[in-house]
C-alpha cells in the first residue's frame, strides 16, 4: 500500500493553516502571510532551486518525491460551494498545475475528469478518506500518495488514522482567524514520533512520522 | 553552467572524511565508523524511504536530485595506483553502480570507459579541477555536477574555487586519523553562507551556499 503523506503543511503560531475569504482573486484568503516564506520552485526537487539551498527548500522539496496521486478537499481546488457553475472553471493554475499526477477531488457533486498534457488530471469523487485513499494508491501506481489539504481535509486523514508522514511548518506570526488546523484531532501527537528543527529563517519544521 | 554540489560529505570531530589503510575488502579503511548513521537507501529521494522520514534522511537523499554527472578521485573508483592491472576491477558496487549518470574519474592514467546497464557509466580522465567540470558539466545536460569525493578531491575544487554548494555532515565521532578533510583549504568560510543544524540522532548538518 503506498504511504500517505502531506507536506509543507503551514501552520501559524495560533493554529491557522488557512485564511477566511476564499474568492476567486485571492485563493488564501486572508492568511497570504503564511505563505511568505515559501519558494515554490523548489517542489520538485533541490536542483530546481536558483537560489541558496536553505534547509527550509531542502525540506519544501520534498513535496513532489515520490509522488504518484494527490488527494485535495474541493476548496483546494476552487471557491465554488454547491451544484458546480458552468463557468469553464480548471482550478487556480491555469494550464500547468504543478501536480502532475492524478489529483482527487473530494466533493458531493462528482463530475467528468478533467485532464492536462503535463500529466495532470482532476477526478471529482464522493467518497470517505478510506476510500479516495485506495482510489489514489491505486492510481498512483506504487508511488505514494499526498494529502494535499487543506486543513479541513488534512484533519480528516488524521482522524482517520490514515496518515503514515507529516511535514508541518510553523511560520512565526499569529493570523487571529482562518481555518484552525488542530480543531478536533487532539491527541493525534501520541500516534506520531515528531522531531523538530528550527532553520535560521525562523520557521520549525516538523516532521511527524506514525508509529510504527 | 551546471552547479557543482557536494552532498553526504561526513566528517569527524577532528576533521577526517575517510580512513587509513584502503583495501579490497575494505573500501572506507579505518572510518567505517563515520557512516554508520547513513542509510544509502535514501540516495534518491525520501520515497525510498522505507523507516521513518528523518531529517537526516530528508537532507541525504538530495544527493541524486537533478545530478546529470559525477566527478570522484580514483580511490572511490578502487584501491588501486599506478598503472592499472589487467584485474578485471569494475569498481567497488557490482553490477549496480548507485550513480546511474556518466562519472569521471581523475586518474593520471587514462583507459577506456566502462558502461553499465543502469545509465551508469565511468569516463577515466587527466584533467584539473576546470577542466573535469566542463567535460562533466557537459554530460550532464543541463542538470548539476556532484562533486562525489573523496576527500582530497573535494579540497581540490574547494581549493579552486568551483563548489556552489555543500552538504557537510558532522558525525559526533573522533577518529584521531584518516584523511583530514580541512587540510590546505584554510578560510574557504568567508566563500560561503554556512546554515547549520543539529537533528535528534546527534548529527549536525550544514549546508554551505556559495556567496552570490
């Protein structure tokens, strides 16, 4: 079975790991600043940093290794609620989602799959975290599977227990508001070994393995 | 320009990258000790992973990422000098080298190449520091050059100023002989940004950026 497994998960010192006010312009929400210290060139691997490789892009990088499904909550994936609008709508990133693999998309309201020529696509599934995860592994090919949030759907996998590595980064500010991370999964931590290192950037990186 | 990196590069407390008294059956001498913390499994990327997601783990297996070439001293190559013998020496991994690009290997005597199956091959080569770079860099398309060690090879392009990035791994051992990594190469710091970290097992990690 391919380990599920969720990377540069930010989290502010409050908890935050998402903004309110998800609209089309601004697809955090309010909580841009958690993501300022992110280079997202570097996902796929440290040759694809320009700059100093920093701890923190060596850890970022680990993102795309291996990888060979994602699984994301719907509003991941846009601002819409509801029966879905035809309005031509293909996520956030245009014509090359960074992804590409096969992405699963957990909503009510299943749809046609759409499809990239740089390897990705979208499948629109109903269905509970036990189930997109065998729907993902299956697809992913021996290749292990990413949790790809946002929190609401990472908290689904840890409650579910089906959730093998973590990488959470704590950015130093506090947001306030937004979508809490930790909201009903207390006690997860006793599931996890977790080793901590702070980076001279200021962010703790965290890595929660499950137990063996 | 492809960047030349240095990746996994142990050192003891007092200095030593490699040990006395090479031989067949012994291919790191006398510092066995300064690997024991490594698992070469991860050499390609954390999905190889089979334990725990380490930091350790996480930072040694950017060894492979974007590397189209290495460049290594005839002591990785085998323990031979001189002239080399008719022994049928294919280096010291069988028929599964670990590189799987085209390596160069500096030698005052030049041979013909060796080509493995797994994309790996070994390109003999008397040439300086610059001079191995071009051809390597050359090779590798595009992607970066390891500078694969030993230690006196790595203060020869340290020396020459041709390391855009290392990844020094201090292992909490002394070994009070070997093969000094430091030696001649006094004041190579002020060249680099130097970000240091210490993770659970006892290992410090840093990662040295060339200045821009």
């Amino acid at each position: 079975m391919a380990r599920a497994r969720i990377h540069n998960q930010f989290v502010s010192l409050d908890g935050f790991s998402a903004g309110d006010h998800v609209t089309f312009d601004r697809p955090i929400g309010d909580a841009g600043a958690l993501f300022s210290w992110f280079d997202g060139r570097v996902i796929e691997g440290v040759h694809r940093v320009a700059d100093p490789v920093t701890l923190d892009r060596a850890l970022f990088s680990m993102w795309g290794q291996g990888i060979g499904a994602e699984i994301m909550g719907r509003r991941k994936f846009g601002p819409q609620s509801g029966p879905w609008p035809d309005d031509g709508w293909r996520g956030w990133w245009g014509d090359e989602p960074p992804f590409k693999t096969p992405c699963f998309i957990l909503t009510h309201h299943p749809r046609e799959p759409m499809v990239f020529a740089n390897g990705t696509s979208f499948h629109f599934i109903d269905a509970d975290p036990a189930e997109a995860l065998r729907r993902a592994s299956e697809a992913a090919d021996g290749r292990d599977v990413r949790i790809g949030g946002g929190p609401s759907t990472i908290r689904q996998f840890l409650r579910a227990d089906l959730v093998d590595f973590m990488h959470v980064v704590v950015v130093p500010i506090t947001l306030g508001r937004g979508v809490h991370l930790w909201d009903d999964v207390v006690g997860i931590e006793d599931r996890f070994t977790i080793e901590s290192v702070s980076s001279s950037s200021g962010l703790t990186h965290q890595l929660w393995n499950r137990k063996q």
